[in-house]
C-alpha cells in the first residue's frame, strides 16, 4: 500500500487515515485495495491530515468507482479539518 493511507481495523470498522497528499490514481487504487482486502462494511476516511485538493468532476468519479467495487451496502464516515472539504466530499 502507499505510504500516502494507513489502513487499520478497529472494532469492526476499516479506517482509512490520509498521511498526505494523494492523486487521484492512488485513491481509486486504495479503494481496490480496500474492497479485495478488508470485508468490513463499515469505513471511517480520516481525511483531517491533508489539505483537500480534488475536483468536482474527481471526486465524482471516485464516487463511481467505489460504488463498483463496493457491490455490497456499506456505512462510511468522513472526517476532515473543515465544512469545504466535507461537503465536497458528500457530493
């Protein structure tokens, strides 16, 4: 995995934590990651360490591909630093 995301299991929740900055290539590589490797329907994305830096048109497409490789119902949060990000991120 990149040293861009750190991935843990905690009570039966899959949290993905954002160290850094990150493209949008290695997100969409994270969620295959993610699905192939971690059955758990619950995600929390910890997004509080980076600046946010996507576009709309990315971040609908990152939406696109996890709903392919999610194929089954989940719960996901998302914490980040400020309301922009956050709402960005709900699109």
């Amino acid at each position: 995995m990149s040293d861009k995301f750190s991935i843990s299991l905690e009570a039966e929740i899959t949290v993905i934590e954002f160290l850094a900055e990150t493209s949008y290539n290695e997100v969409q590589t994270m969620l295959d990651d993610i699905s192939a490797n971690y059955a758990y329907e619950k995600r929390l994305f910890d997004m509080s360490n980076i600046k946010f830096n996507f576009s709309e048109r990315e971040i609908k497409d990152i939406a696109e591909h996890g709903k392919k490789v999610f194929i089954k119902p989940n719960k996901l949060a998302i914490f980040t630093k400020d309301d922009l990000a956050f709402g960005e991120m709900r699109q």
